[in-house]
C-alpha cells in the first residue's frame, strides 16, 4: 500500500495551514472578489493529483524493481544453461575455437553475476 512521504507530509501540513488562513480571513477575501471555496477546491483537487501521481510512480518503481528481478534471474538461468551444455565441449575439445570464444564469454558473464552462482 501507498505510503505518503515525508515531502508530502509536509505539503499536506501546509496546505491545510493555508486553507485554514484562507478560512480565517473568507469574508476580506471574498470582499475583494476571491471565490475562497473555489480556489480551496483547486488547490485540494492539485494536492489529490499530485498524490495521485506519487502512487503511480510508487507502482511503476515496485513493477521496475520486479523487472529488474526477474531479468536477473533470467541472466542466471541462461548461464548455468549454456554452462550445462557448453562445460562438458570443453572438457572435451579445449582447443576447439567455439570452446575458446566460450571460456572467454564464460570469464566476462562471471564478472557480471553474483560470485555465488559462478
């Protein structure tokens, strides 16, 4: 669930000071033509959008975050794959060329993985 953040707690805390003032003083302001409900209403209406878009970045971050996850372990799987299969053609052959282009590959997607899975 959406947490505010402090950035907006502290938005909300001002907002609700100023609309205060705002009722506080309606009558001066209406004197001189300001629609007080009006303009408190916009100003809630901005506030409920710009929660509203800190939700949706909040979701679109945890759907990045899992992404990112799911790329990862997609890298891991391809490579204990292609280990599986290329491992035992190198035990075999080492001195074939597609064996050497492995080993190379193999040291460079080593460096990239976490050292427990290589």
């Amino acid at each position: 669930m959406f947490e505010p953040d402090e950035d907006l707690t502290v938005i909300r805390k001002d907002l609700d000071e100023f609309i205060d003032l705002l009722k506080c003083n309606e009558g001066g302001l209406q004197k001189k033509g300001m629609d007080v409900t009006g303009v408190i209403a916009d100003l809630e209406a901005k506030y409920r959008a710009v929660v509203s878009a800190a939700e949706e970045a909040d979701c679109l971050q945890e759907q990045y975050l899992h992404a990112c996850a799911d790329a990862a372990d997609a890298d891991v799987e391809t490579y204990k794959e292609f280990c599986r299969v290329m491992d035992p053609l190198a035990e075999e052959d080492p001195m074939h060329p597609e064996v050497k282009e492995w080993v190379e590959i193999k040291r460079a997607w080593q460096n990239e993985l976490p050292k427990e899975i290589t």
